[in-house]
C-alpha cells in the first residue's frame, strides 16, 4: 500500500500511522529522546518509490521522518498528484530530483539541495539522473492530525 493511503486509512480508524509498520510501539513522551541506526526503519515499496520509515516503533510523533529511493524518472509514471495537508520537507542525499509542483514549473534538485512547501499542494517527486536518488523527507501533519490524499497512486 503507499504512503498517501496509509495515511489517509491511519486517520479514517484514528490510529498513528506507525501501526502499520510494527504491532507495538511507545508513545513519544515530553522530555525522551530516540536514537535510530543505520538500517534501523521498516521498508515500505510501491511502484515508484521505496520509504524507509524511521521510528516506526515510536507513536505519536509530531513528525513522519523517512529515507528512500525514487524509483520513478518522469511525471508520467504516476497517476494524479500526491496531496495531505501539512508541511513536507525534503533533502537530496544522493542523487538528482525532480520536485513537480501542480500549477508550477519542476523544480530540480542537486545533491544537498532542500526543498519545503505546504503539502496540501499538489506534488511528487522523481529521479532526475539516471539513478535512483536518495532523499530524506520529513512530513508534519496538518491541524487535523493526519494526512489526506488526493486519491492519488504514489
């Protein structure tokens, strides 16, 4: 299942989107601190992308933090814009991007660059070499709490 249906079920049953990734967790508490190493996520793969979710076994978390490889090239290996309300940030680790932007031109992104935007904007993102890209995105819900997707397939 991919990430904007996930989401989109967490919020229709009321549960943290972390469920769907291990069966128990702890909540996030005031003051705690988390440390996660490399290679310590749940790997999520769809058609186009490959998440990497860190925390998983950490509930309640302010923020969705995740790695991952793009595997799509082009705006037309996707079938409707991505959109939840919220912020959404995202670093090239490796790699070249390609952020589309519904209503805007591509922005391109190198290695090291960064990009933040409101989510509840129509986007996607895709390889912009002829590689799979490394990035990290960190999504922060909306007032509501969670995410809503447009319907779209990522």
């Amino acid at each position: 299942m991919t990430y904007d249906r996930l989401s989109q079920l967490s919020v229709g049953l009321g549960v943290d989107l972390a469920v769907f990734f291990t069966a128990e967790g702890q909540r996030f508490e005031a003051g705690s601190f988390a440390v996660a190493r490399g290679g310590d996520f749940e790997r999520q793969e769809t058609q186009n992308y490959v998440y990497e979710m860190l925390f998983p076994d950490l509930w309640n978390k302010a923020m969705t933090p995740m790695m991952g490889s793009l595997k799509a090239r082009e705006l037309v290996d996707f079938e409707d814009f991505v959109r939840h309300p919220g912020q959404e940030f995202l670093i090239v680790m490796e790699g070249e991007v390609t952020v589309f932007v519904e209503g805007r031109d591509p922005v391109h992104l190198a290695a090291g660059d960064s990009i933040y935007f409101d989510s509840s904007v129509g986007h996607l993102y895709a390889s912009g070499g002829d590689r799979d890209a490394r990035i990290l995105v960190v999504c922060v819900p909306g007032p509501e709490g969670g995410f809503v997707s447009s319907g779209g397939r990522v």
